[in-house]
C-alpha cells in the first residue's frame, strides 16, 4: 500500500531554519500537508486541535522537550498510537534507549538527508 | 632576643615560682583561714608575674605567624592584580558573547540566503531551457555569495579561541601562586540549568567519535 502523501504531519523544533529544512525535504518526498510547532508544549495545543498521522520531533527544545512530549503522547489515549520520529543532534546511547522506551518508533540523528527520513517514515509506516 | 635578655627572663621565671611555692607553703599551713585581701592580690600578682614569660613566648609565635600571613596575603593580592579579573568580566567575556552572536546571525543569515535560493530553483518552471538555465546560474551565484560567511565566522572563531587562551594562562596563574595543582576539586553542585539537562538527558551534539551513528541506532529499531 503506498504511503498517503496527503496525510497530515507536525513537525516540532524550535529552529525556524530545521523546520523550513524538513518542511522541503517532505515536499520533495511528496507530502505537502505539514504543520509546524516550536515545541512541546505548542505542539500539544496543536495535537489537542487536530489529529496528525505522524509527528516529527527535535528533542532539545524549551519548556518542553521532545521526550517529554513523546511521553504526554503516549500517556494519552488519543495519541497512544500515533507514529511518532525524533529527529535529534542527541546521539548518546542513552537518548536512544530511553526514547524507545517512552515508545518512539524511529530515531534520526541530524544530520541527515531526504533519504534516510524517507527510510525512517516508510520503516514507521511498514512500507 | 639576646643573651642577657633571655637570662634575665629565666631568672625572673625562678624568682616567680620560688614565690610562688613559698606563698603556696603559707597559704597551706594558715590552711586558707585568715587570708587578707592582701594576700589574694599578692597570689594574684604572682600568677600573672610567673605567667609572663609564656604569655611573651606566645605573642612572640603569633606576632611571627600573623607577619608570615599577612606578607602571603600582600603577595597574593599582587599576583591576582596581575590576572586582571575586571578585564576577564568586564570586557573578555562580553566580548566573546558578542562574537558568539554575531557568528550565530552570520549562519541564520547565510542559511536563510541558501534556503531561499534553493527554494527558489525548485520552483523554476522548466519549459523554456535557455531562461532556466539564467534563473538557476542566478540562484546559484546568491548561493555562492552567502557562503562567505564562513571567512568572517572562522575569523571571529579564531578571536574567541584567542580570548579563552588568555583565561586560561590566567586561570593557570591563579592556580599556580595558590598552590592548586594537586588538589581534588570540590564535588560540582549542579545549577538549574545543569539540573534540568540531567533529568530530561540533554546532552546536546555529540563530538566526532562519541555517541552512536545512525546505523547503530537503526538496529535498535
């Protein structure tokens, strides 16, 4: 089953720069339904709005981090299930653990190319 | 202290006690009874007459003890003068934040100008070849111009290098003239920051050969 390039995707860091730099790298793939937030908190708001189909997260983000919002997503039945990549300069052994414990199911470290996010959402999606 | 004075000294210390034994002989035969005030002064006189000798002893060891701290002490506030803490605070420090940002507003500048540019390319219609051709030649020359940022930032980077060098050697100094090379550093306490960094584990960008790559992380997966 092909990917559903209409499906809508948040994408949450606090640099305008990564954001616009994913923002493209989506385009290119073909998904052109992305909003954006600059972190965990407003990304939340945004969550609590809409329902996305996949959320990409920085971790280092202030006041809320993308491991804290990757955990009120998965403690919260409506989220629980929702796909959800990190994609961080975080690269130590006990970032990654942690963030597949709190229930993440992909991992980018930056940087990174269009590539290895196309591999990243099509591994999440089971393509 | 010369040899009459200190002979003198243990004379007079003789007199004292043989006094003071006398005086000790009475006070035991009148077994306390009867004692004058007279008596209770001269007791008192000779305590402090016998007293005396140990008493200079030791005003003499703390005179040359607080002397010895005290020219330690002049000598340190000489050789932290020379550190020129002020300088650090006042003028080093706020200099290096300044170039700090100047080299973050060069990136975020010569970053957008690319972005831009990029975008901007991707967007060009490709119908007619000659003109996609220019539009993209155009592109690629604001490209090419944004990326002189990285002469002025590799500039300011090596004034910021220069600047910790200074602290450094200072620090060093410091160390040196307080005898601190050798000490175990006192267990850091954690500020707010530091704290929050601990329990949301951000350890930020990894250096070249720390951390694990994406391959690794992929097995994980």
């Amino acid at each position: 089953m092909a990917l559903d390039v209409s499906m809508p995707i948040l994408i949450v860091d606090d640099y305008a720069t990564m954001i616009r730099i994913i923002r493209n790298l989506l385009k290119q793939i073909g998904f052109n339904n992305v909003d954006d937030a600059a972190d965990g908190t407003q990304a939340l708001e945004r969550i609590g709005k809409k329902k996305y189909s996949l959320i990409i997260s920085d971790w280092n983000m202030e006041p809320m981090t993308g491991y804290e919002l990757l955990k009120q997503v998965r403690s919260s039945d409506d989220t629980a299930r929702t796909p959800f990549i990190m994609v961080t300069a975080e690269s130590k052994t006990e970032n990654v653990i942690a963030a597949k414990k709190a229930g993440v199911n992909n991992y980018i470290v930056k940087p990174f190319n269009a590539q290895t996010l196309k591999g990243k959402i099509d591994a999440v999606f089971g393509e | 202290m010369g040899v009459r004075k200190i002979k003198h000294n243990e004379a007079q210390e003789e007199t004292s006690i043989d006094a003071l034994i006398s005086l000790s002989d009475k006070l035991k035969e009148n077994k306390a009874k009867n004692m004058s005030l007279t008596d209770v002064i001269g007791v008192a006189e000779l305590l402090t007459s016998s007293l005396q000798p140990l008493l200079r002893q030791i005003d003499s060891t703390i005179h040359k003890e607080l002397r010895g701290i005290l020219l330690r002490i002049e000598g340190l506030r000489h050789e932290i003068a020379k550190v020129r803490a002020d300088d650090i605070s006042e003028h080093k420090i706020p200099e290096m934040g300044k170039e700090l940002s100047a080299i973050v507003e060069a990136t975020e500048g010569a970053t957008d100008t690319i972005m831009t540019c990029a975008e901007a390319v991707l967007e060009i219609k490709t119908d007619n070849i000659k003109e996609y051709k220019m539009a993209v030649s155009d592109q690629m020359m604001h490209i090419f111009e944004a990326c002189s940022f990285q002469d002025l930032t590799g500039q300011r980077v090596t004034k910021i290098v220069q600047t910790v060098e200074i602290i450094e050697e200072r620090i060093n100094l410091l160390c040196e003239m307080l005898d601190m090379g050798d000490e175990a550093p006192p267990a850091e306490e954690l500020n707010a920051n530091q704290k929050r960094n601990k329990e949301l584990i951000l350890n930020g960008p990894a250096n070249d050969g720390e951390g694990v790559n994406q391959s690794a992380i992929d097995k994980l997966f």
